[in-house]
C-alpha cells in the first residue's frame, strides 16, 4: 500500500512539474534578439530624399553621405552629396531637369591650373563650355564649405558628352575647383537611408 502511495505520490509531483514547465512556456516572452536594420528599407528609393548618413553602394563599393549640398539658381534646385568611401571622397550630382533626373559621379582633379575660358583639354580629350551661372546654397553635415553662400559654376562635355567636367568656385575662395564626370543611372546605385521611410 505504501509503495502505492509513493508511486502515486511522484507521477503528481511529476505532473505539476510538468504542467509548471509548460505553463511557464507560454508565458515567458521572447527575449529580443537583434535587429535587422535595413528590414525596413523600401525596394525602391528615391534621389531626390538622399541625405547626410545614407549608404550608397557604387560598384560593389559602400559610401556614406558625409554632407549634402542644395544649391539653387533661377527656380531650379539640385543637390551635391558627398560620398566618403574605401576609395575615397567622390561628388553625387542629383538634378530633375524638366521631369528628367540626372545623376553624375565626379572625381576631384587636383593641382591643376585649369580656369573655364573657351575650350578645356582634359587627358587629350577637348571639352566645350555647356552652360555657366552662379547658385545660392545651403549645406548640411560635412561638405568643407560655409553653411550658406553663393558659388560660380561652369560645366563642359566632351563632343561624343561622354566626358564630363565640372569647375565650381565656392565663395570666399577665388580659385576653380576641377572635377571629372560620368552620368550613372539609379539601377548602378543602392541606397539605404539612414532614417528608414524617407
């Protein structure tokens, strides 16, 4: 009898350990693990919503949106954005120009002496003047320049407009800062945005 009761005795034991265990299964909540962050970011992105501490990837490469530039002249506006990346500081222009966006890469030439009067020779390629003007700006993040101002500008292309250059005086200096171009499309770059949703 008393071996009965003692068998009795553990497999109610057993089951209330049991059922404890279960009961605590479904009440414990899940710890949170980490968290994916770009799991927000939208299939498609827009150019004209980049902005300072965006990752763009270029080639394979990242680069992050160090400052961001709004220029504007006439009506128009655009942006620069400073790309920092392994390879690197390069400009991204971003223009809607009449419902046509453009996006060019440029690459600072340095210690050149060239100035934008009639033709420019650029690695035995001549580039003629496209347009010229002078823009208001206004910057944000890291860009080297004042926060507001104005800046001169003369772009030129090459005759097949393949070859692109770009000369840019930022107030106060008085000196052309020279870059070389080249026209990307959206589907060359990826974009996250630092704030998911924009």
């Amino acid at each position: 009898m008393t071996e009965s009761l003692l068998v009795l005795l553990l497999l109610v034991a057993a089951g209330v350990i049991v059922y404890l265990v279960l009961r605590n299964r479904k009440t414990r909540r899940p710890t949170p693990g980490r968290v994916d962050p770009l799991a927000d970011q939208p299939d498609t992105w827009d150019p004209l919503k980049i902005g300072p501490a965006d990752v763009i990837t270029y080639a394979g490469i990242d680069h992050v949106v160090r400052g961001t530039i709004t220029l504007s002249e006439g009506g128009m506006s655009w942006y620069e954005h400073l790309l920092d990346g392994s390879t690197g500081r390069r400009w991204l222009t971003v223009e809607d120009d009449e419902g046509d966006l453009e996006l060019t890469l440029w690459q600072r030439v340095e210690g050149t002496d060239l100035t934008p009067d009639g033709e420019v020779v650029v690695n035995d390629v001549v580039h003629r003047q496209l347009e010229r003007g002078r823009a208001q700006f206004r910057s944000e993040g890291t860009t080297g320049t004042p926060p507001t101002g104005t800046m001169e500008y003369a772009d030129y292309a090459s005759r097949d407009k393949t070859g692109l250059l770009a000369f840019e005086k930022w107030a106060p200096t008085q000196s052309w800062e020279v870059s070389t171009g080249r026209r990307v499309t959206t589907a060359e770059l990826t974009v996250y945005h630092a704030q998911p949703g924009t």
